[in-house]
C-alpha cells in the first residue's frame, strides 16, 4: 500500500502513539483499489506497523482519484483526528475544482467548514460559476431565482392547473415562489419582479444557447458527478451501464455492417431483449418518480 492523496498536511506522532496503544480492533482502512493508495487510516496503518503487525483490515474503494480524494476529505471530517482549518479549506479548494457544480451546502457538508466559508473561496476560484448547482438532496437547482421563476412561468403556461409543490420541484424553486408566480401570471404581470429584470436577459441567452437536443454522454456525465450515484454501489452499477453505446447512427450502422453473418440473428435477439429490458426499467422508474410527486 501506498500514501493516499490525503486532505492532512501532516501527520500526528501523538495520535499514532496513542493509536498503537489501543488493545481494541480498530475499523478497517480504506483503500483505493485502483492505485492502492489510503484514502482514510493513514494513522492507523503507521500505528500497526509500529506494532509490528504483518496485516490490517482493509477496505476497498472503487472510483477514480478525485472521487477517492472527496471521500477521504469526508471521513477525515467525520471522525479520527480533525483536520486543521486550513487544510479544511485547501480541501474544499480541491473539491470545487473538482466538482464546481456542487453547491456551497454540499461542499461545506463534505469537508466541514461553513457554506459561507466555501462561497468566499469560490469567489476567489477561477472557474466560472455554474449554471445550475447540485444541492444536497440530489437534485440541480439554478444559481438564482430568475431561471427558476421562468422555468415555473412556462410549466404553468402548459399546465395552469399543476400543484404549487410539483411546480416547485420541476423548477428547482420554494413553493412560496412557485406561488408567487402563479400570483403573478394570473394578475397579467411579469413572473419575475422588477429587480430582477436585468437577469432575465442573461438567463434567456444562456438558455438559448443550449442544445436543442439532449446529449446523452453529457446527461451520463452530469449523473457521474452526482453524489448520491458515484458514493453507492447500486449508483456506480447504474452510471456503468447507461455508459454504454451512444445513439449516433453512423455509429450503429458501422458497427451492424461489420456483424459477423452467422451472428446477426443472435445479436439482433439480444439487442430487442436489452431494449424490452431498460423498457421495463423506465417503467419502474416512472412508477417511483410517481410515488415522489
């Protein structure tokens, strides 16, 4: 095993003294399978070998480094000995290069220090701010309440008879906002108050300067950064097997024009049984997404 990309600047002979003291098993170490680097228990490993230990308990982690450097940010924050301030916000540094989509909530959860704090040092970042951030519950949320507002003023447009709370889910927005622009649409004025004009123009280019048809590889990609997906086994299952073939035609017809002839009537089977499968998948989801409304 080898030194992992670890959050703490330096180590504590105390704590590994007092780590080697304990008569008790201590909880696995986990290690980056891929690199066999420690992401969390470096005191603990230095403490074996002190003993004299041939073994350790271990655990495997399975992700890229960036995702095993969040993770170790995570456990140091959680527990063992804490992490300094500074290297708390170096940490945080990292991860919003990382991750600049997350939230300042959902950064400040991870590494323990103030979303104000983690605001004030993405401030000083480079990196633009994203469109919309991942929030803590898993869900994308716009940066400002602009695009929320008229993201609610078109969901109404199409159904004015749709719940506050359903159209405060789909727009990312509070339901008292949601309300107030039903409030607002009903009295024949702009869902969005006035301060707020100078926004709209911005929110409006951005959005036309989207693509008119979904990405596959990018909405994949945007699931690869959610947390609740990359940090759960049945998550990472999931994001392996919608990163499957893309839909490009010329793709596909490449790929059907060099099918061995006596395999075509095999594939050909196999391919309508993977599309009755994800068929039967999506109705489940949309069964559940039901439940949730």
């Amino acid at each position: 095993m080898l030194p992992g990309d670890s959050p703490r600047t330096a180590q504590s002979t105390a704590h590994i003294q007092a780590l080697a003291a304990v008569q008790v098993p201590l909880p696995p170490i986990i290690v980056h399978r891929a690199s066999m680097r420690v992401i969390d228990g470096v005191h603990r490993l230095v403490a074996a070998q002190l003993r004299g230990d041939e073994t350790i308990e271990v655990t495997f982690f399975d992700g890229d480094e960036r995702d095993a450097f969040v993770l170790a940010v995570r456990l140091n924050s959680a527990h063992g000995l804490p992490l300094t301030l500074a290297d708390r916000k170096a940490a945080a540094q990292r991860v919003i290069g990382y991750h600049p989509d997350w939230s300042d909530r959902s950064i400040a959860a991870v590494v323990g220090i103030s979303d104000k704090t983690v605001a004030a040092l993405r401030r000083r970042s480079d990196a633009a701010p994203p469109f919309e951030r991942l929030g803590r519950d898993g869900h994308y949320h716009p940066r400002d309440r602009v695009d929320g507002r008229l993201r609610a003023s078109e969901l109404l447009a199409q159904n004015p008879h749709a719940s506050i709370s359903e159209v405060a889910r789909a727009a990312g927005i509070s339901a008292t906002t949601a309300k107030d622009v039903r409030g607002r649409m009903r009295r024949g004025e702009n869902p969005v108050p006035n301060r707020h004009h100078a926004r709209v123009a911005a929110v409006r280019r951005a959005a036309r300067a989207e693509r008119p048809t979904v990405d596959r590889s990018a909405v994949v990609q945007r699931l690869r950064s959610d947390p609740s997906l990359r940090y759960s086994e049945t998550g990472r299952t999931l994001l392996r097997r919608l990163n499957g073939p893309g839909a490009d035609p010329a793709e596909w017809e490449l790929l059907a024009r060099n099918i061995p002839g006596h395999c075509i009537q095999a594939i050909a089977e196999l391919a309508r049984m993977c599309a009755e499968d994800w068929q039967r998948f999506a109705a489940v989801v949309d069964s559940r997404s039901a439940t949730i409304r």
